[in-house]
C-alpha cells in the first residue's frame, strides 16, 4: 500500500506542486484548501503523514497540528510544517503544538520524499520518476 | 502536469491573489479593514512568495518578502497605518503585480525601479528598518532547509520546570567525566524518564576524547546512545525509521537499552524508557548522523561519540530512592551478543515493548502496523482545491467555448427545426408544435445558461483602474480618486478583456483631460480633489458602463475650433452640441494642447470607440460645462466574438435577440 499523505496549504500552486511531487514519487496524495479543511479532512482521508502550512485562512498551521494532536483518531501521525517561514520561534512554536518537523519553501521533490520517508519509515519502492 | 502548466497555474492563481489584494488594500484605505481582511492581505503576498519561490523567481520572492513584512507589522498592530503608509502599500501592490507579469513574460523589472518601492517599504518600518539582511538574503531562496535547529532552546514538554536541556546532541558537551553519574540521578516515584532526562545532563563519556570534533572521524566508527522521551513520541516521531535509516546508514550494531528500565513496583506506562545504542562505521560523517537526528533534537537524549571512547555504563536508575543512598540499582546485560541485532529485529522488540512505555496510542506504538482499508481521498476532496468562499470550478476556457458553439449550433438546427413545421401548415392542435415551441425554449435557457458561465464581475476590471487614477494623478499632480458602482455586475468574460485597454485609456483622459487643476477647482468652490466615477449595471438587456469626472466639462467652442482646425469639419458649418461632442471619437482628434506623457499618446479617443463597436457596443458623451463630462458605453450581454461564434450573429433571423443588436 502506497504511502498516504494529507497537504494543506491555502495555494493553489504549492498544492499542485505537492501532489505532483507525492504522485511522482507513488504516494497517495490528498489535499485540502486550508486548515478548517484539512482537519476535516483528516479522519477520512486518514494519512500516514501531514503536510501543513502555517499562514492559512480560517485555521492555520498551529491549529491544525493542535487540531490533530489533541484529536481522538490518529493523533501521532507525524505532522511536517511546510513554510516560507524559518524564524527559531515560530519553529519553537510548532514544535510545542506537536509538530514533527520543519521544512522550508520551496522544496525540493526528492528531499521532501526523503524526509517523509524518514518520518514514516515508509520504504515502499513507488513509481520511479517518469 | 508539467511543469510549465503548473507555472501557467502559479499565475493564475497569482491574479486572483492580486486581486484579493487590491481589495483588502481598498477596505484598509476605506477605513473597513477587520483583522481578517489584514490576515488575507497579507496571505495573499505570503502566498505569491511561497508560489514565487518553487519557480525560482527571485525578484518577486524578494519583494514579496519585504511588502509582507510591513503587512504583517501591521497586521499585528506594531506599526500604524498612517495615510503615507497605505500609499506605500497601495503602490506596493501596483509594483507586485508589475512584478508577476514581468514574471509571466520572463522578462525582468530594472533593479533600479525595484529598489524604489523597496525603499519606501523601509522607509514605512521607520528605525526599526528590516531585519537582518543575512537572514532576509537567505530567506527562502535556498534550497529546502530540513531542521528544527532548535536544540538549545528546547526543552521538553513532557518535561514541566525542567531548564533547557543543555544536552546537545555534541559529544564535546558531554566530555566531563563526572557527568556520568548524573545518569543515575533524576528519578523520583513519579517521574516520567523524560523529566529525568530533561536535568539536561547526558550520559557522557568518561575519559573521552575531547578533540574530537563534528568533521572528523574517528578511527574505529560511531558510538550513538538514543533514548527517546514522551515528547518525541507524542510529536509525531517513531524511532524505527530512525534506526533503519542508521542501519540504511551501515550501522553495524544496534542494541536496546535497557538501563533505564524501571523496577516493577515504579513502572509506568506512560513512560519511555527504551533506548539504544548503535554502532556506526567511521566512514559516516558526524553531520550525516546529526542530520538523520534532526527532527528529534531535544526531543530525546542523544550522545554521539567517537567509538574509541571507552565509555563506562553506570548503573541504571535507581527509582526510590535519592542518589546519594541509592542501593545497587538494577543492572541490565545491555552488551550482551545476545541482544545485539538488525533494527529490524529491534523493532519487533520496540513493538512488545513499546505497547507499555509512553505510547499509549497503540497506532504508533505497533509500527509497522497493518493499514486497514482505507478510503482513497474521495473525487469531491480532489476537487476541493477549487472550494472557496463560494464553491468553483474552474474550467479550461477553450472547453466553455466548444459548449457555447454547440448550443450555438443547436439554436440554429432548432431555428430550422422551427420554420421546417411552420412550412407544413399543420393544424394548431398537432403534437410537433407544441414539442417545437418546448424545444425552443429549452434551447433558449440552456443558451443562456451556457453563457452565464462566461460572465464576471467587473470588480478586477474596476480594481485595476484604481492604480490608473493613482497613476494619473501623481503624473498630473491633480488629486483625483476613483468612485466605483456597481463592481458586481456580470459582464461576458471578453468584455472584461477587452474593455482594460479602453477603459486604462478614458480614465487616463478623465484625470488628465477631463479635471481642472486644484487651484481652479477650489476658484470653481469644488471639491479640490477630482471625482472620477466608474460605474456598470445591466439595463434594459444592455450591460451599461460609464465613466464621469467632475471636471470642467468639455469646452465646446474649443472642441469646434480645433476639428476646424484639423479639417475635420467645413468652417461655418452649424453642429448641435451632440455633434460637437462627438467629434471626440474622430480619428487623430486631440483636444490637449500639448501632448502630454500620460495621455496623449497619438492614441485618442477613436481606438476606444473602435474597441468599443467591436465588442458590438456604442459609445456615447455627454458634457456639462462646469460640471463635468460623462461616457456611456453601452454593449450586448454576449458581445460577438471575431469567428468563432459569428453565426450566432449572422443569422438574425433565427437567433437570439441578444446577438442580433448589431
């Protein structure tokens, strides 16, 4: 079974960009508009990892990883913050709201796969690069 | 999806934010801006950064950095939003749109012009200024950054009046020998191992070697001690990924740590106690280790350190009692060739072990865990990238189209359908004429529904002539503001298109033509600040536009002597003052005495009317002197468009009324 991933990010490019990286690299993807969505989302579409980010309309980033952690369902899940953002305390921040790491806009496809590979554990081969 | 269609939906998505942007900025300069309205301000530059940075579009992210910067000093009350201010940001605006286009276009905006608005900005933070230029210069341009980096500050949650750890992961921290009894101290009856641990004080290596540093390996590979606390476990973090990454990395051993197993009588389940000690080959560098523990710093005690270190396992804890009089604490054989083997194996082990010690979500704890079926994201989540405020779709343009050119046809068949039964002369009551007049009407409401979905709200059209008025009136030095009515009108998309360059054009003329100057303005007891208005609704099946200033009105006699003057008209010949206005709309007619910068640019008044007739419209003026002077345009709801649908126009015997105006 192919790895499961939940990306909520308010753009419409980055979450385009996202999917294109998970699909890419096998994974399942879903995503979701901003963080009011995403924790709606989240016991549905019931991900192996999170990818979230912090400036979003309705909930943000904070909310959902409180959202998640404080939930009922699933709630180890590892959460990874993608931002544009990379100040210590806003880090600081997640972190205490029970982020599982911190990944920097813009990404990099085959780093982010890493990352959620090392998160997840998952070493599921996937679809190679077309 | 390659990659150029995803930039194609970066820009896209990028006019939206743009747009959103303008009227945030609107309601901030109205004076109606709640916090939410500050939020998706500043979000919508935040988001053009974060789109920027993935294409690599440097100047924009740049820019985009500095404008939400001040967006967010204001949106957190830090700064004020004085009137200079918001003019920055209106300007601002203009700038970043200037900036996505030149994008767009992959050309590229003079640094000099750049540095301008950056200026400004700056100059809006006032001595505060802008943060750190180093930060500010590697802000996102680089490639992804994977860190908490946050060891030093972190203390662990689970952890409550524990100071900040000062266990980094760096052996040369832990190099005091007598740190190593510290291993033993820390319990009390009720404390979670991650308080113990959060003393801050590793395990250490007693007669180590302190030369040792991050870039250099040591001869006989690493020694890693790992102990995860609660926290890491509630983060999100699951330590079997990590130790296969160390075995992926060439761990020769990996060996559970028993140590600080606590006695039966003082066991908690809630308490992580495991951990493990891996071997690792010299050829791994300290950062490629360091690396791999990223995400978990200061969540969890971690020693790297050479190998070559003899390092001396104290006793593990004692649970009762105070260190001082601890009895010999229980030991456990955590060397034992017995014990030592693949993470693989380790982790069927963590799994039994885990099951009581600080997991109580048994999801984590039972890694690998079996997935039960699980519901693929359903097709309305996929399409939930289009839900807004108001759920939308959007739609390739060029698939809208096919449908309007097969209702198109459709019209027509059904038009010949019509007179075909009208030609038999059948008696009233048959069947096939009542069918016939259905289908009719049928056709008739999916035509105009079909077309409903071409139609837009003038409001981004109208938006952008606000940076035209500002424009146009710094040039001029005249103070003008745009009044707008009626921004939600629907109009056919190809108005909206082709209406800008219009529209930018007379409104340019209403600022520079068409107001007097302030002084003038204030001998004329007006207002000195000019009124240009724009305004759009649906009449009488017509979509009516006007633009008005409150100007001095057109001068007449002056508009007579020049098309004289041009020959454009005969001298002496009599014309109504209709007439005489629209001499205006005559080819390479100019009322401006000297061709001015902003306007006069050899383009008059004729290119809009023409822009207008295309579109299938009329254009109209009317002018009071003293008052100011009024355009109306008035356009079909669905304007013909060049070819493509020109049937639905030609044949006005058939058609629909809305197509046959023309």
């Amino acid at each position: 079974m192919s790895l499961r991933v939940l990306a909520i990010d308010d753009s419409l490019t980055i979450r385009t960009l996202l999917r294109q990286a998970m699909e890419n690299a096998g994974f399942d993807c879903a995503t979701a508009n901003d963080g009011a969505d995403g924790v709606s989302m989240f016991a549905e579409v019931d991900p192996d990892v999170v990818i979230t980010d912090i400036n979003m309309p309705r909930l943000d980033g904070f909310g959902v990883i409180e959202a998640i952690r404080s939930g009922t369902h699933n709630s180890r899940v590892p959460i990874l913050v993608l931002s544009t953002e990379s100040g210590d305390a806003l880090k600081a921040r997640a972190r205490a709201a029970g982020a599982t790491g911190w990944l920097v806009k813009p990404f990099e496809d085959l780093q982010l796969i890493a990352v959620l590979r090392r998160v997840t554990g998952y070493s599921g081969s996937g679809k190679a690069h077309p | 999806m390659s990659m150029q269609s995803i930039r194609d939906t970066f820009f896209e998505e990028c006019e939206d934010l743009l747009e959103a942007l303008a009227e945030g900025l609107a309601r901030m300069e109205s004076g109606e801006a709640d916090s939410e309205c500050l939020n998706a301000v500043f979000r919508a530059v935040h988001s053009i950064k974060g789109g920027a940075g993935a294409f690599a579009l440097d100047d924009l992210v740049a820019f985009a950095h500095r404008f939400e910067t001040v967006l967010d000093e204001i949106r957190s009350d830090r700064m004020e939003l004085t009137d200079e201010a918001m003019h920055v940001l209106l300007r601002s605006a203009d700038h970043l749109a200037d900036l996505v286009e030149a994008a767009h276009e992959e050309r590229s905006i003079d640094d000099d012009i750049t540095a301008g608005f950056l200026a400004n900005l700056d100059a809006c933070l006032g001595d505060a200024g802008f943060e750190d230029p180093a930060e500010d210069a590697d802000f996102g341009f680089s490639a992804i950054t994977l860190d908490f980096g946050l060891s030093a500050e972190f203390t662990d949650p689970g952890a409550p009046g524990a100071g900040p750890p000062s266990s980094t992961p760096h052996i040369s921290d832990g190099a005091d020998p007598d740190r190593t009894t510290e291993f033993g101290t820390g319990f009390e009856e009720t404390a979670s191992p991650g308080e113990a641990s959060a003393d801050g004080l590793s395990p250490a290596t007693p007669g180590s070697v302190p030369a040792t540093t991050e870039d250099e390996a040591p001869a006989q590979g690493w020694i890693i001690h790992f102990r995860p606390w609660a926290s890491l476990y509630t983060n999100g973090h699951d330590p079997f990924p990590l130790l296969c990454g160390l075995e992926a990395l060439g761990a020769s051993r990996i060996t559970p740590d028993l140590s600080r197993c606590p006695k039966p009588d003082s066991y908690s389940p809630e308490s992580p106690w495991l951990g493990w000690e891996v071997h690792l080959p010299s050829s791994v560098s300290h950062a490629e280790i360091d690396a791999h523990f990223e995400f978990v710093r200061g969540l969890c005690n971690l020693e790297i350190a050479p190998q070559n270190s003899p390092r001396v396992i104290e006793a593990g804890p004692s649970v009762l009692s105070n260190p001082d009089a601890a009895p010999p604490p229980p030991q456990m054989p955590i060397h034992s060739e017995g014990l030592e083997t693949s993470a693989a194996a380790v982790m069927a082990e963590l799994g039994a072990a885990t099951a009581g010690v600080g997991v109580s979500d048994s999801q984590t704890a039972d890694t690998p865990q079996p997935l039960a079926p699980r519901k693929r994201p359903s097709k309305a989540e996929d399409e939930s990238d289009n839900r807004g405020p108001k759920p939308t779709l959007r739609v390739d343009l060029e698939r809208v189209d096919r449908l309007i050119n097969a209702v198109g046809e459709l019209i027509i068949n059904q038009a010949m359908i019509e007179q075909s039964v009208t030609d038999l002369s059948l008696p009233a009551e048959t069947e096939i004429i009542s069918h016939t007049e259905d289908y009719r009407l049928l056709a008739r409401d999916l035509q105009e529904a079909v077309m409903a979905i071409r139609a837009q709200p003038v409001k981004p059209l109208f938006q952008r002539m606000s940076r035209i008025v500002r424009e146009a009136s710094e040039a001029t030095g005249k103070p003008a503001r745009l009044v707008t009515v009626g921004d939600t009108t629907e109009v056919d998309k190809t108005v909206v298109e082709r209406l800008a360059d219009p529209l930018t054009h007379m409104i340019r003329n209403a600022v520079d033509h068409g107001l007097e100057n302030s002084a003038a303005r204030a001998l004329a007891g007006k207002d000195p600040e000019g009124t240009i208005r724009l305004s759009a609704a649906h009449r009488s099946g017509s979509v009516i536009i006007t633009i008005s200033d409150d100007g001095g009105g057109l001068d007449r006699d002056k508009v007579l002597a020049k098309a004289i003057s041009r020959g454009l008209v005969t001298e002496g010949a009599e014309l109504s003052d209709a007439e005489i206005d629209n001499l205006l709309f005559l080819p390479g007619f100019s009322t401006a005495d000297k061709v001015s910068n902003l306007s006069g640019r050899g383009v008059g008044l004729d290119v809009v009317k023409n822009a207008v007739t295309a579109l299938g419209g009329r254009i109209a003026i009317s002018s009071t002197l003293g008052q100011g002077s009024e355009f109306t345009i008035s356009l079909p709801p669905h304007p013909r468009r060049d070819g493509r649908h020109g049937h639905l126009c030609s044949r006005p015997d058939h058609g629909d009324p809305h197509f046959i105006r023309h």
